[in-house]
C-alpha cells in the first residue's frame, strides 16, 4: 500500500490546492459557503436554456471565465422537438460526473494512476405520474443504477474503495439520495 501512495501519477486533479482549501476552510468556516446559480429561461414548447456563470463563495461573488449552457427539451414521443435531453438525463449526467471527478480527486490523492474511467448510469421513470394519471407514483426516478468501467493500476479492492468514498463525497449523490429544502416563488 505505501508504494501505491509514493508513486508518481497524473489524473488531471491537484490534490494539494485541494487539501489547502481544506485547511483554509478549517480556519474560516465561513469561507466553504458557496451559492451556485443556473437561470433558465424558457424558448418554446418543453425547450429551455439554463445559463450558468457567476456563484458566491469564498465570501464573495465568483465569476467564471465564459458563460456555460444547458439546454433540455423533450423526445419526440412526447410531441416535442427533441432538441436537448431531458431534464432527468441532465440530472443522471450530473450524478455520473461528480461521482467520476471524485474518483479522479481520490485515485489522484491514494497515488492510483487511472486509465480509463467510464460511469454508466440509469434512470427509471414512470411518467403515469408526472402526466398526472396516478397520484401513488413518484414524478421522479424510482431508482438509480450506477455502473462504473475503472483501469487503473490498482487493485479491485483499491477500485472499489475510490468509488465508495467518491459516493461519500458526491455533492450530486447526496442531493439525490437525502430530502433538499427547496422553495419555490413567483416574482
């Protein structure tokens, strides 16, 4: 195990800028409060354009470097025009990669050179309930499958323990797995 964690590798993550924001977060809790923000504006029909750039951390507004898009839309079975995934497939999407870029983060920190790394995830939806046919089903995903494909020069034991604490530390697997406080408004 301690050669693993000695040996030279490069995944892509700069573990020790993350370690130091952790123990700047430690001295200033404050700090590790981040707002991130999407504005979705409405084209036609089901599609839409979510806009994402400027977020609040570090104790102040945040701007990135250009400004990010994501459209969604509806498949053709569902009389739309099928422009843009739909809003489920963004949130499968977002699921799949936090969960790849904390194995990247966590392979990079234990000295586990990757090679490839693919995450392979499904959603099931009974749309009987967002359609409003029956109130007993759920509008959202009955269950989630995530099946990852992972070469690495590691063991399967060491596979397997990247992808668990990846899913420890997943913001993404979190807000889906546990209940989120959100409030709706109209201005």
């Amino acid at each position: 195990m301690e050669m693993t964690m000695n040996k030279a590798v490069s995944n892509g993550v700069n573990t020790e800028a993350l370690i130091g924001a952790r123990g700047a977060f430690e001295q200033m809790p404050e700090a590790a409060a981040f707002t991130f923000r999407s504005t979705c504006d409405w084209m036609e029909g089901t599609y839409s354009r979510n806009s994402l750039n400027g977020y609040f951390g570090l104790g102040q507004e945040q701007e990135r470097k250009q400004t990010f898009r994501i459209d969604s839309d509806h498949p053709e079975v569902f009389a739309a025009a099928d422009r843009a995934p739909t809003p489920p497939e963004i949130a499968l999407a977002a699921l799949a990669s936090c969960l790849s870029g904390g194995i990247a983060a966590v392979a990079q920190h234990r000295g586990i050179q990757l090679h490839k790394a693919r995450a392979i995830v499904e959603g099931d939806i009974d749309v009987r309930g967002i359609l409003g046919m029956d109130p007993e089903i759920r509008n959202g995903f009955s269950g989630i499958r995530v099946l990852f494909e992972i070469e690495a020069d590691a063991t399967e034991d060491e596979i397997r323990a990247l992808v668990a604490q990846s899913q420890k530390r997943s913001a993404v697997f979190d807000l889906i797995t546990n209940p989120t406080n959100v409030t709706v408004t109209v201005a």
